[in-house]
C-alpha cells in the first residue's frame, strides 16, 4: 500500500463517515460506564471483559481512519507502462489515461483506481487495491464489536447479577435504559447491514471478482485460470502470513502477481 494521503473532499461522505465515529464514540463511551466498569467493580466480570471490548473498539477505529484516508490505488498522471506489459493496459473513456486492465474510474473521485471495487461513502472513499485489506478489517472488527455490544446488553438485564451500587444522581444511570436500547438498536442495524456486505467481499475474494466486475458481468470467461483462495487472500492482503491479515497497524506490500492471472473488464 502506498504511503500517501487520499483525502476525497465529499460532504455527502463526510456526513456518512461522521455518522460512523458518532456510533463508535457512543458504543465506546456508554457501554463500558454503564456496564463493563460496575459490574467489574462488584465482581461480575473479569477485567478480561474490559480490555477485550477497548481491543476490539481500538481495531476498529484504526482499520476506519486508515481505509478513509488510504490510497485506494490511484493512478499517476503519466504511468510508466513496461514495454512487456503494454497489452495488459487500456486507455480510459472517461479521463483519456492509460491503466491497467481491471481498473474502473471513479466518478466521485474523479480519477481511475486500479482493481476498484466500488466507491464506498461509510469511509467517504474507493476500495480498490491497495486499501481493500482494510476495508475487509473493517468490517470484520465491526461485527465483532457490534455482537460483543449486544451481548454485553442482553446480559446486562437478563444474566449479570444486579448492581448493587448504581448512583441515580449520574446521568447514565437515570438514563440507562433509554442508552442501551439506543445502543442495542444501532448494533443490530449495523452488524445486519456489515454482514451481508462482508459475506458478499468474501465471496469476491474467493472468485477473484470485484463487485464492479459483477455488475457488469464481464467476468463469465470460465477458461480463465483459477487461482486458490490462499493466494488470492495474500494478494489482497499484501503478504502469506494469515496473522498479518488481521493486524490493522502496518503497510502493505503488493504482491508479484504474473499477468497470465491477470482478469480484465
């Protein structure tokens, strides 16, 4: 993955993301004051619990921050096409550059990105190859926190122990109910939208498709060479180490991939 900043100047996008960072703060803030800490004060839960849900919030935000920002593969005004790669280029309708086949322009963007998968306005950016890793972390480190969310909610009233030592003067005490149903309706909406959008990245993963490819059906030539999900997984992911996949806080490495693999629109 590159190192620079891609910074999509989108209001539409910017409301959609900060609506994203308004339910991580608020998930992040109330769920450990008006569950996690008391019940771990009068013994009902570990600390364990604690640091497990600050983790998964922690992964979270961070694989959001950087797949906003990241560049999704953007091309360069004037790519240097290797004499040996040239048939694998086309020339866009749309910019009137050359990219390599597979990539899309983006309309909102305004430039091509190589290996598009659409335009996503949640992180007000592309997904394209060299941050489609990080979308893939967000949204699993999203459904993680989301299901621990309503976990924690539904054992708050039907398996911890009551509290002893709630104080009523507090605002999220006299207001708890009213706070974990908001919550418990936000992780439902989100962890059903995020599932099925991570369950179908999946299955594009596994085919080697993106959802662009999909759309237009131009990816129905069965005399293609298949690839295994292993190798297409690294390629996405930058590396064959299976850990690193989910590790949010470091660069990627594009890997070789030779071109007689290499799928076009």
């Amino acid at each position: 993955m590159g190192r620079r900043i891609h910074f999509v100047v989108d209001p539409q996008g910017w409301c959609c993301m900060g609506l994203i960072i308004f339910v991580w703060l608020y998930n992040t803030i109330f769920i450990p004051k008006v569950i996690l800490f008391p019940h771990y004060e009068e013994g009902h839960i570990s600390v364990v619990a604690i640091l497990c849900y600050y983790f998964c919030s922690l992964f979270c935000i961070a694989s959001l921050l950087r797949v906003s920002v990241a560049d999704p593969g953007k091309l360069p005004e004037n790519p240097k096409i290797p004499i040996t790669e040239r048939e694998y280029w086309e020339l866009c309708n749309k910019c009137n550059m050359m990219r390599p086949k597979r990539s899309h322009h983006c309309s909102r963007c305004g430039h091509c990105v190589r290996r598009m998968d659409h335009h996503c306005p949640w992180i007000n950016n592309c997904v394209g190859e060299d941050n489609h890793w990080l979308f893939l972390q967000l949204c699993f480190y999203t459904q993680i926190l989301s299901s621990y969310t309503l976990i924690l909610d539904f054992c708050h009233f039907y398996y911890f122990f009551p509290l002893k030592k709630e104080n009523w003067d507090v605002f999220v005490f006299r207001h708890e109910l009213a706070l974990l149903r908001m919550s418990a309706f936000m992780g439902l909406i989100i962890l059903g939208g995020i599932s099925g959008l991570f369950y179908t990245q999946l299955m594009g993963i596994f085919t080697d498709t993106t959802s662009i490819e999909k759309m237009s059906n131009c990816c129905e030539d069965i005399s293609r060479p298949r690839k295994p999900w292993q190798q297409t997984f690294s390629e996405v992911f930058g590396t064959h180490w299976k850990i690193l996949w989910f590790i949010p806080f470091r660069q990627r490495q594009p890997l070789r991939v030779p071109y007689h693999f290499a799928n076009h629109i």
